[in-house]
C-alpha cells in the first residue's frame, strides 16, 4: 500500500459518478415544497455524501493501518511514491543532452538540497556517457551518497531515500516541463489498446521474474514457497496454455468504452423521461469518467504496464454491464407494452 497510493484515487474518485444526478437535485431544489417530494429530491445527494463519507474512512483506515504498522516493526512512517515515480524519469535518456541538463538544474535548484545535486548530476552524467537506463538509478545513489555520510543504519536511510525521491517527484510534478507531459501523453492514448488478456498476463511474468532475484539476499524468506518450487519460466507457460486467461484476447479496453456509449445512448433513446434510466446512464457515464482519470493519473505517476489498469478495465467492465442492463429493461419494457 506504501507504493500504491495512486490506488486511492480510486476510493476518493468513484463518488464523482453520483455528482451530475446529485448537482441536479441541487440545481431544481425549488421546484418542490413538500416533505415528501423533498425527501425525494436529496435521493441522489444523500447517496453521494454517503459514498463520500465511505471513501473518506476507506482512505483513513489505510493510512492507520500502515501507520500501525511502520510502529510496531519501528519503521519510520513515509510516502514511497518517490520510488514509483522513478521509472517515469526514463523518458530523460530520449532528451537532448542540452535540454536534459537544464531541466535537472532546474530540479536541483528548486530542491536545494545538495545530496539530491549530486544525485541527480551523477544521474546526468550517466545518460551523457550513453550507459543504459536504470530505472532504480537515483535510489542507489542517494543511498550511496547517505552512507558515505554516516547514515550506517539502514531503515533511517531508506526512509531519507524515500523523502528525497518524494521531492523529486512533486518536482517534475508540478514543473510543467513539456517532454515529461508529452511522455505521459504518449502513454496514455496507449492505454485503450490492452486487453483482458494483457492484464492477466502480468502476475505470472512477475512471478517468474521474482523467482530469478531469489539468489539475492532481500528476497531470502521468499526461497521456500511453494510458488518457487517449480523450473523457470513455469507461471508463463500455464498463462499461455490456460484458455480462461484469453477468452476475450485481442479485445482492447476501448470497445467497453464504444459500448457503453451506445448502449447508454439506446437506453435514453428509449426511455427519455424515465428518471430511473437516466440515472443509471449518469452512473455508467461517471464511472467511466473516473476510469480515464485514474488511467492518465498512472500514466502521470509511473512507467507503462498493463497490471497499472485493472482498476480502469474493473471500471469500464462495469459501466458497459450497467448500459447494457438498462438497455435491456427498456426493451422488456417495450416488449411487454
């Protein structure tokens, strides 16, 4: 949870899809006097605050949790959004190197802080000698320059690694810088293009990769699971060979999205005045909504992988079933007239 807090999005976002039916309520408020009709008038508002108030406490009970936590294993309590944020810096080695310069300077200068200097220049001057990226690059050498310091105790170290990545990251954040928004850009009209079968894919790959870091020390108590009791490149070859993880291969994430707006636009065709089906089209049309959001937050945050996205393909899947169930009961409805 310490490196998914791009996950919260999805608790605070997903009371969004109740907005448009509750700001109506709060647009019309005075086209009724009564309790009754009053009463009726909040519906959607109340539903609204409520779901906020549970995004709210899912939110809150998260962060207690790691906070219980980092106290009882005597871990400082910190954000490691930073090392996420690390694999998105890879768009630097495509820059100019006069261009790449400046812009560090400029994260440098802001930070003012010289231990991230002299990281962030050794980072510049590996990608000037043309080595190859490393995507933990930073990390290592913060962590190299503390040691050379004094920092011997590893858990106070990686906790000033961590809030030194932290600047770093609010710093490209906020710079404004048009190669970083242009990286995130390129990654996001991308997104629409993975399938269900792509997301599956990811938990086997990474379980066979973790298998092949098991000789290393930090990865030691993982040694006797059954998980890694099989040969090298096990988990891969059952994903290939199990027909449920393709069923709906080669179906890119878009076509919900083409579905949903037209199942939606069939089901308001159909039932125009009906409040019940407008409200499930707003619902539908929200929930997709807050999945692009999330989508072009990750693109914003971290490198681009498909197992980033099955929050978004949970979302549309979703709003495509919602369209599709309101499409078919205004057809019952009509078919029984």
């Amino acid at each position: 949870a310490l490196t998914r807090q791009i996950n919260a999005l999805l608790a605070a976002g997903l009371p969004l899809a109740l907005l448009p039916m509750a700001a109506k309520e709060l647009i019309l408020r005075g086209s009724s006097t009564s309790l009754a009709s009053g009463q009726i008038r909040y519906h959607y508002t109340r539903r609204l605050l409520i779901s906020v108030v549970i995004g709210v406490a899912a939110i809150a009970s998260s962060v207690f949790v790691q906070q219980t936590m980092c106290w009882l294993c005597r871990v400082p309590f910190r954000s490691t959004f930073g090392e996420t944020f690390m694999w998105r810096l890879s768009y630097l080695q495509g820059l100019p190197e006069q261009e790449r310069t400046a812009f560090l300077a400029r994260i440098s200068a802001k930070a003012a802080d010289p231990i991230m200097t002299e990281a962030l220049d050794a980072l510049n001057q590996s990608l000037d000698h043309g080595e190859k990226w490393t995507d933990m690059y930073l990390f290592y050498k913060i962590d190299e320059i503390l040691l050379r310091s004094g920092w011997h105790e590893m858990q106070h170290r990686t906790w000033q690694i961590d809030r030194k990545l932290n600047r770093i990251a609010t710093s490209v954040l906020l710079s404004g810088d048009p190669h970083f928004l242009h990286a995130v850009w390129t990654d996001f009209v991308r997104w629409p293009s993975f399938a269900q079968a792509d997301l599956a894919r990811t938990p086997f790959e990474l379980t066979d990769w973790l298998q092949t870091q098991l000789p290393i020390a930090r990865y030691g108590r993982l040694r006797g699971l059954a998980s890694f009791q099989h040969e090298e490149g096990n988990f891969v070859a059952v994903w290939k060979r199990t027909p449920y993880f393709h069923l709906f291969d080669g179906i890119p994430m878009l076509e919900m999205v083409y579905l949903t707006m037209t199942l939606s636009g069939v089901a308001l065709i159909g039932a125009s005045r009906d409040g019940a089906t407008a409200a499930g089209v707003s619902y539908a049309a929200g929930l997709a909504i807050v999945a692009i959001f999330i989508a072009l937050a990750n693109c914003g945050c971290t490198f681009f992988a498909p197992r980033f996205y099955l929050p978004v393909y949970s979302l549309l899947q979703v709003a495509m079933l919602l369209s599709a169930s309101l499409t078919g009961n205004v057809l019952i409805k009509r078919c029984t007239r």
